[in-house]
C-alpha cells in the first residue's frame, strides 16, 4: 500500500545480528524510529521509556496510524542523520527508502540500523511484525499483534458468494490497485478490486473514462468530502459511496485487525 510510495518512503551486521541490521557502536539512547508505520508497533510493545524518538508523520492526523493523543506522548522528528545520531539510540528503525547519504551518516556514526520496506500482502506484514519485534527485543509483543491479525483474518474473511468489484481510493484521486496490503484485505473480505482489473498494479490514478465505462459496485475513500469524492459523485452517482477512515489507510501490522473490519462492514452493507 503507498501514499504514493511517498509517505511509506518515509515508511543487524555481522554474524550475531540478525539479517538487514548493521553493526552497531554502542548506544543506550534506546530506539529511534523515522517510519510511522514502524511506530504503530513500537508504542504496542515497547514501554514508553524504550522508545526514544518517533516519526513526525504519527503525530499529523492525515498521516498516523496511531492516536494522536499517544504519539504526542514522544518525542517525533523529521528523521535527518543530525537529530538521529543526536539521540546516541541503541537503534535505529527505518524505510529502505532512507537516502543512502543517511544511512552512510548513520554507519558512521556507528548506530546499529534495521531498514524496512512496504508489505504487499498480510503475510509480508506479519512478517515484518516480527522482524521489528525481534530486532527491539520484544518478540512475545509482535507474536500478540500477529496473533490479533490471524484471529481478524479467520473472522472477517469471505469466500462464499459473489465478489463485488469496489475502487479505493487512499487519498485524493489515488486508487490502490493489486499487488498492494489494501488489495489483499479487499479480496479477503470478498471484494474483487476494480483497480486491479483496470491494470491498475499499486497506487495510481483511474482515467474518468475508465471508471465511467467499467463502474465499480461501490465507491471507497478516506475522505467524506473533497474535490475527489464530488466529481466521483458526478461521474457515478448511482454507485455506493464509502467511507474507510485515513488512521487505516497509511500502515498495516495492528492496523489490519480494524481495517478488516471496516471492509467486511462495507461488504456487508451491500
């Protein structure tokens, strides 16, 4: 799932670190996470007092995906290499899609690293989960997000009936297509992406005469009112309008549970 891939964009060596996490020179500033989608673990397993620095992103409402209220309770910063290595953490958590600059400033300032990228399906972010947990040492906290993730999946999913294409719209006129979290959570819950059968690969924008031409059954967005949402009424207003809240939209890991739910409640609505 991206926003764009921007917003995700924003979403250990040696032999006895675990893969991806570079060699580390000490710390003891506890960890520092420039990824918001890695906050919504952290603040699940960790107590306040390991976590060092959050991502800015988690506490700007059309970007977190974890109350506002919480992530106001930490430090968040905008991730450059000065204020990171300022923090002296024991480590470090971020996007792949860190600027190599970055990740060099950090190598040398001798910050153990661990880089992580964008889950595509439910199972690449259960594994991601996991990833996190054990790298911050807290793998019991990871195996009880996972374990609330297979439990929504068991309850939510859907495989009796037919399938009702929906379009998705994540922010604006951005659709998810396939290959994405959000497509996997649709077609868990019985929904067939219109997207996806648009051609439609990860996130973009639909041409008007495509949507026009090949209606979806149901209309899904994060915002009640925009330019987006009225010229979609325009274009289609006989289809269904929904609305799928923006905290759903940005993360996956303990964000699935939720967001399952919501879309089994659209699925059902029609």
């Amino acid at each position: 799932m991206r926003r764009g891939a921007i917003l995700f964009a924003l979403l250990l060596g040696g032999c006895a670190n675990p893969p991806g996490v570079a060699a580390s020179g000490g710390g003891g500033g506890g960890i520092v996470s420039t990824n918001p989608c890695v906050d919504s673990v952290l603040v699940r397993i960790l107590p306040p007092a390991r976590i060092a620095a959050i991502s800015h992103y988690s506490q700007d409402p059309s970007a977190t995906s974890i109350p506002i209220a919480v992530a106001r309770r930490f430090r968040g910063i905008a991730g450059t290499a000065e204020e990171v290595i300022a923090l002296h953490p024991d480590l470090v958590i971020a996007s792949t899609y860190t600027p190599p600059a970055t990740q060099a400033a950090y190598a040398r300032a001798g910050l153990k690293t661990l880089l992580v990228g964008i889950p595509d399906s439910i199972a690449e972010s259960q594994a991601q989960v996991t990833q996190i947990a054990e790298a911050a040492g807290a793998p019991m906290g990871g195996a009880r997000i996972n374990a609330e993730i297979d439990r929504a999946v068991a309850r939510w999913s859907r495989k009796d009936g037919a399938s009702p294409s929906a379009l998705l719209y994540i922010s604006g006129d951005l659709a998810t297509g396939g290959s994405t979290l959000l497509n996997d959570m649709m077609t868990r819950v019985g929904f067939r992406n219109a997207a996806a059968s648009y051609g439609l690969t990860h996130t973009g924008t639909l041409s008007a005469e495509t949507i026009v031409t090949q209606p979806p059954a149901v209309v899904i967005a994060s915002e009640r009112e925009s330019r987006g949402t009225a010229l979609r009424h325009r274009l289609l207003p006989r289809t269904p309008q929904a609305v799928f809240p923006r905290v759903l939209i940005n993360c996956g890991g303990p964000t699935i549970p939720p967001a399952l739910e919501r879309l089994a409640a659209i699925r059902a609505g029609l």
